[in-house]
C-alpha cells in the first residue's frame, strides 16, 4: 500500500486505541487480542499478506505465524516472521500494552532468536511504541539495546507515518531498505568490541559460523585434555578425535531435542547441577555415559551404542560443565529448535580433519570440524 494508504489506516488505529487507552493498557488485556486489533491490520496496511490470501504454501507464506510452544521454562520463538520469496528478512515480537518493551530480557529474546534464524533485523512492539533493531551478531547483555535502528513512540505514529512505512512495508523490503539501513550503522559508536568487529566486517557474524567454531574450539581443547589425562592408554590420534566427536554428538544431538520439545529427564543441565550439588562429586564424565547409555535402546543407532574407547576416558570435569552451560536452555546464545537443520547436520557430516601426529608428541591433538 502507498504511504498515504498506511497513513489513513493507522489513523484510525490511533483514534481507536486513544478512545480506550484505559481498556487497552489494563494487565487484563491480551497480546493476542492485540495483535488481532491493532498489530496484524497495521501489517496488513504496510503491504503483508498476514492471513495468506493469496493461498501460499507454508514455504513461500509472507508472513509466518509462529505457535508459542515452551520450551523448558522458555519460550524461544518470535509471533511473527515476515519473508521475501521464502526467505525471512525480519521478525516481530509483540507484547502486551501494559508491558514494558524498555525490558532487557524482552530484547535479548527476540534478539536471539533473530540471530539464531540468521536474520538481520528485529522488531519489537507493544502497540505504545515500536522498535527496530538490527542483529549483526549474537546479542550482549551488556547492551542490549546496541543496534536500535528506529524507535517509534506512540505520539509520532500519525505525525511520522513514514518512520514506519519507509523501513518495514513490503514494496522498501522488497526494494532493499533495510539491506540499506543495515549498511549505513554507525561505525564508531561505543559499542561493545565484539560488535566493533562486527561492522568492520561491513556484514554480520552468522550463527552457522560462530557454532562451528565453538565447536572447533571445544574440539580442540577436549582432544588436548583427553591426550594430557589418558597417558597409559596410549591412544593415537585418529582415536582421541573419534572419542572426541563421539562425545560432541551425543551432547548437541540431546540439546537438539530438548530445544525441539522432546522431554528428557534429566536434561543435561539439570544433569550438570544434581552433580554439582553432590558431595563427595565424583566426576561427571562417568555420569554422563550412563546418561547416554539410557538413550541406546529407544534410539536403537550407532549414536549411543556402547564404545570402549570413549567411555572409559579422564574427561575434565570443568571443561565438561561449561560447555554443557553454554549450550543450554536460558543460558546460550543458541537456539537449537531455530538453527537451520543443515547447520545442525553439519556437526554429524562433516569429517574431522587431523593435524600431523607429530602434534602428538608435544601433549597436545588438535582436531576440528571441516568447513
């Protein structure tokens, strides 16, 4: 729709919302009754087929509702995800009027979840005020707010129509105005360092490439402490990444499913702090084996099938926790329900490539996830 078609629409909005501010901002009004009166037809007026009219398969649907399923204590996805020929280019999360969108945990969430869907922009609205905030990497709690593109106050809708209009309709993101605000982020703003980095990039830091190189990481110090606290079993360095990998697809492949809905008990978090408040402790390596053991007969596959070599290993017991910590529902940067599959496959498909076993001589096997 043109501007001045949006313009008109969100007049009449206002004017509604104005009449009952009081019914609209008590705690006893809902967001989906928020989004059904105010939200969808201001969407709609920006041009987005919200309710599929033009009869859309799933895959090429303008706009995707999502089903706010919990995840754990958490709820990980954003109300709505708006796309371009199949491909998302921006998510809006709603609140209710009564809310505080200011909230830092309301940002993180989207976000993240932005982040994790590998989309560059974020919105976030209460109908009061509206926010757009860009994601070129994992979020900070440190600034949450880092990034804010726009931020529309209620007052300014109908004397700034186009705040909104000429960033969010269709016929801008479709004709790459967002792609355009992207680029023109200030460079030299104080921003954390990881975010200055970031923008030198004149990109975004993806989360298929960040995982993965968690996983490198991880890799790489978990065959040197194998190597350093496993010195009579004389393991080579094929074995040491087979034990390795082993150990890292069990654990992605449980939070995998935990983030998807699967119930498992314990989690591996919960795993990881009923250790913790054991005394004596003991280690956690051997209490994670049989965890995965548990998973051999209902999964039936080589995945948790008994392996000598990698089950009766020294594993430390810290290395171990945070890793668990940093993966982990409410605590990680990822979203494993959200991640593409093809990243998540990447962890089982990709071979590892070794490094010469003359490493080995030196205490230390470096072995990581080809990309």
């Amino acid at each position: 729709m043109s501007k001045d078609t949006f313009a008109k629409v969100l007049d009449r909005l206002v004017t509604k919302f104005n009449r009952d501010q009081a019914v609209y901002t008590d705690k006893t009004y809902q967001e989906r009754e928020l989004q059904a009166e105010f939200i969808e037809p201001m969407f709609e007026a920006l041009g987005w087929d919200i309710t599929n009219k033009a009869g859309n398969p799933p895959h090429l649907r303008e706009v995707t509702l999502e089903a706010r399923v919990p995840v754990g204590r958490h709820k990980t996805r954003a109300d709505y995800t708006f796309n371009i020929s199949g491909q998302p280019r921006f998510v809006l999360e709603t609140k209710k009027p009564s809310e505080d969108i200011e909230d830092p945990r309301h940002i993180l969430q989207l976000k993240k979840y932005a982040w994790n869907l590998s989309v560059r922009f974020a919105v976030l609205t209460n109908f009061c005020q509206t926010k757009v905030y860009a994601v070129p990497g994992p979020p900070s709690e440190s600034s949450p707010n880092s990034f804010t593109v726009e931020s529309v106050e209620f007052f300014k809708y109908m004397t700034q129509p186009g705040l909104l209009h000429d960033l969010l309709s269709r016929e801008q993101v479709l004709s790459g105005a967002l792609d355009k605000a992207f680029d023109e982020l200030p460079k030299d703003t104080r921003l954390p360092a990881y975010q200055k980095s970031i923008l030198r990039m004149a990109g975004s830091r993806r989360v298929d490439s960040t995982f993965l190189d968690a996983l490198m990481s991880f890799r790489k110090h978990l065959a040197e402490k194998i190597f350093e606290n496993n010195p009579k079993a004389g393991l080579q360095e094929p074995e040491i990444n087979e034990a390795v990998q082993r150990i890292i697809d069990r654990i992605v492949f449980l939070r995998i499913g935990e983030d998807r809905g699967i119930v498992y008990s314990p989690s591996l978090s919960d795993l990881v702090e009923k250790w913790e408040d054991q005394s004596p402790k003991g280690d956690l390596y051997p209490q994670l084996v049989s965890h995965f053991t548990s998973f051999n007969k209902p999964y039936n596959g080589l995945l948790f099938k008994r392996h000598e070599l990698s089950e009766n290993l020294k594993v430390p017991n810290d290395l171990l926790r945070q890793f668990i910590r940093d993966i982990s529902i409410g605590k990680s940067d990822y979203l494993f329900d959200v991640i593409p599959v093809e990243i998540l496959g990447s962890v089982y498909d990709l071979p590892p490539k070794y490094v010469p076993t003359s490493v080995l001589r030196f205490s230390c096997c470096y072995g990581y996830l080809g990309v």
